[in-house]
C-alpha cells in the first residue's frame, strides 16, 4: 500500500457527506469512474489551529491496520458506509480512492479536502473541584485538585492560574502555571500544592478557541 498526491485526471472522492443517528454515522459520496474500491479512515481529536472545521487535516499517510477496504458493492449494498461511534468528540472521516498497480493498493491522497468529513459528536464534561485546606494564622495554604473527565485529556489542554488577592476570571489573570501529567478518563486527583495565604486557583482551557470544540469545563 503506498500513498500519492491526486493529479489533475486522477480518481478522486466528491460529494462525501454524513449523517448521525445518535451513535451510527452514515458516509456517503460520488465514485469516480472506473474505482471499484476505496480506503476509509477515522481519526479523532485532531484539531486545526483555525477554527473552521475545514482547516482540520487527517493522517495523509495512515497505516493499513487503521483503513478499512470498502468495495463499491458493499456500498451498493447497503446504500452507503456505516459506522458506530463510541464517546464524545471530534472526528475525521477520509476515504481514499484506490486503485492496483503490480498487485500493490495506490491510495490518492487529496490536498483540496473534499474527500474528508469533520464534524463533533459533543463535547467530552470536564468537571474541577478545588478544595483549600489552612489554618488562620498560616501564611500558606495547601490547594488540592480534582478534574473528572469523561475522556482522556492531553496536559496541554488545561493549566492553572494563581492570583493574589481573589480568584483569577480568565487565563492571563494570573500567573499561569502548566500541568505535566495527561488526565485519564475517570477521576484525577493531582498532588496538592502549596500556595501562600491569599492566593486563589482556578483552572482554565490554555486555548478556550481550540479545546472549547472538544470539551466542557464545569466548576463544583
């Protein structure tokens, strides 16, 4: 299996759309002429730094345990390509056109989009509880954090912010501080860290135009 880019006259994938049915997503698109089979892949999570859906781009050059054959009579069959979709989150969609060349599958690969679909399936729920423990006449004061998240989450997406004297209201409220462990699906209980009397934790998305797509942050 091998990839190449798609050439002016090369068999290329128009008009793919999909529809949802809760968890099953259906593709369909227009066949070039003379392609009896094509290859899909399904990425998810991967995000552009632009917001437009568009501007998302799927592994160009996926391995073939993660592309799934589909002949032009299965689709004929069962009028389209389906598939289920397990969680919360962004997904990506590609179907490459494939043709045999000495026995080998040439994939086209094709720089203007059309034969990707991206689209969300929801956001994933963040929820932070932050719990403060001190005596009154202390200087300092021990902070933990509980983040309880139905998705694994990259440390990347999430930081925090201390600030003196109230609570920080956005990300640059504050000294920024980055987190340098990923977060499991499930309840994460980060070590507790050491603050002084009059400072003030929150947390917050480290790009709310980015993250915001996947996730949903809730305080408690």
């Amino acid at each position: 299996m091998r990839f190449i880019d798609a050439q002016p006259g090369d068999p290329v994938i128009r008009g793919l759309s999909h529809q949802l049915d809760e968890d099953r997503c259906t593709l369909r698109w227009q066949w070039p002429e003379g392609i009896q089979a094509v290859y899909i892949g399904r990425a998810f999570d991967i995000l552009a730094e632009d917001a437009g859906e568009g501007g998302a781009s799927a592994p160009s050059d996926s391995p073939s345990d993660k592309l799934r054959l589909y002949t032009r009579n299965e689709y004929k069959a069962n009028n389209g390509y389906h598939d289920r979709i397990e969680g919360v989150g962004r997904v990506i969609y590609t179907v490459y056109a494939s043709v045999t060349e000495q026995g080998d599958a040439v994939l086209f690969r094709q720089p203007d989009g059309a034969n990707r679909a991206v689209f969300s399936t929801g956001k994933a729920r963040v929820t932070v509880s932050i719990r403060e423990k001190g005596g009154w006449l202390q200087k300092f004061k021990t902070v933990e954090i509980r983040v309880t998240t139905e998705v694994p989450i990259p440390k990347e997406a999430l930081c925090y912010v201390k600030k003196q004297g109230s609570y920080p209201a956005h990300k640059e409220d504050g000294t920024v501080y980055p987190f340098v462990m990923d977060f499991a699906a499930g309840k994460n209980v980060l070590p507790a860290i050491e603050v002084g009397k009059n400072d003030y934790v929150r947390l917050f998305f480290t790009d709310g135009k980015k993250y915001g797509q996947l996730y949903e942050l809730h305080s408690i």
